[in-house]
C-alpha cells in the first residue's frame, strides 16, 4: 500500500538513504498523492540531495495540502535558499513566522534560519530581533546563541558577543570553529590569555 511504501522511505532517511527515501517516498505519492506528510519529507530527501527545484515543488504540494504546517513553510524557505532566491526565502520563513504568533510553543526553525540569512546578507541589525526570538524558545541549543553572538559581534556589541558565544561554546564544547570565534572576541576585546586558551582547545579538536 501507499503507507507501507512511505514507511519504507521513512526507514531510508533514518538510515541517510535519501536517494532511497526518494524513490520509495515517490512511489507512494504516486498511489496516493493527498498525503501532505509524504509530501514534506520527499521535500526533505530532494534537499538533503541538493535537489532544490524539486524540494520546492515538494514542498509546495505539502503546504497545497496543508496550509499551516510551519515546518513545511520553513523547509521551503531553506529550499529557495539554495536556489540563491533570497527574496522568496525571507518570504517563506516570516510566513512560517507569522503562522506561529498565536502559539503559546514556537518552532525556532524559521527563526534561525531567517536571521542566519540575513546576516549571511550583512543586516545583523535585521537579523538581531529573530536572533533573540530564537534564543529565548530554544535557549539549550548552541546554534542559536553562536548565531546572536555572530550578530552582536557585527554590530560591535563585543560583550554580549562574548556572552553568548560563552554559551554557545559551553553547549557544544567540542566545536572547534566556537572556540576560534569566542577565540576572536576575546583577542578584540583585550583578553589575551583568554583567547590564548580559546585557541589552543580549537587545534587540539581540529588534531583529534
């Protein structure tokens, strides 16, 4: 059946498979093609093989199927992404933005990924407020306070760089390019010894 086929394609992508998720996940939208869900994770399997176009038809088809689902909202953004269409991209991530205002538990997805494009873009003083969104819905993830700490950075705003970079570097510890970027503000910010050591734990963890 369709589901049996799509539960195939799931076990694929658990394995990073994606050329075999794809082909299994596209079989079973053939038989049955109102399946938003299969929709979203083919979209998945196409970006995760660099298939953009195809990730954004996906996608598409998902939201078609079920308008309010933030994740396949946020996903298309990444896919626009890498299809260099930054326009659509901040579009599809302030939808998926937009989509949760009212929600008492928030998806940081959009929310990173909007502020990590804009400063890929240089507008950290844009990507600023999503940034501090972020952190305060998912304040245990390193990502997110690496990302506020590379915009507080560029605004020249080196303490609070620091501190979140602090943060960032004490939730994943063997990051090695976190110890070179806290490595960095501490060399700006006169702390010689600090950034010192910052860079000697990068190239230990660059020599495991």
């Amino acid at each position: 059946s369709a589901f049996d086929l799509k539960i195939v394609g799931l076990n694929y992508v658990l394995l990073g498979d994606l050329s075999g998720a794809d082909k299994w996940l596209t079989r079973s939208l053939a038989w049955n093609p109102g399946d938003a869900d299969g929709w979203y994770y083919l979209g998945r399997a196409k970006y995760g093989e660099n298939r953009f176009e195809e990730a954004v038809e996906a996608f598409k088809r998902s939201l078609e199927l079920e308008p309010q689902n933030v994740k396949a909202r946020d996903n298309l953004g990444l896919a626009y992404a890498g299809l260099n269409r930054a326009e659509d991209a901040m579009a599809a991530f302030h939808s998926a933005i937009q989509m949760q205002e009212m929600l008492e538990k928030k998806d940081v997805g959009p929310f990173v990924n909007l502020g990590s494009l804009l400063l890929d873009q240089n507008r950290a003083s844009d990507a600023l407020p999503h940034l501090v969104e972020a952190v305060a819905i998912a304040p245990e993830q390193s990502k997110c306070h690496e990302l506020l700490g590379k915009a507080y950075s560029l605004l020249n705003r080196l303490p609070e760089a620091q501190m979140e970079l602090e943060k960032a570097v004490a939730l994943a510890p063997q990051s090695a390019h976190l110890h070179f970027m806290l490595g960095q503000i501490y060399r700006k910010r006169g702390l010689t010894e600090k950034a010192k050591n910052e860079f000697e734990k990068m190239s230990r963890l660059r020599d495991e």
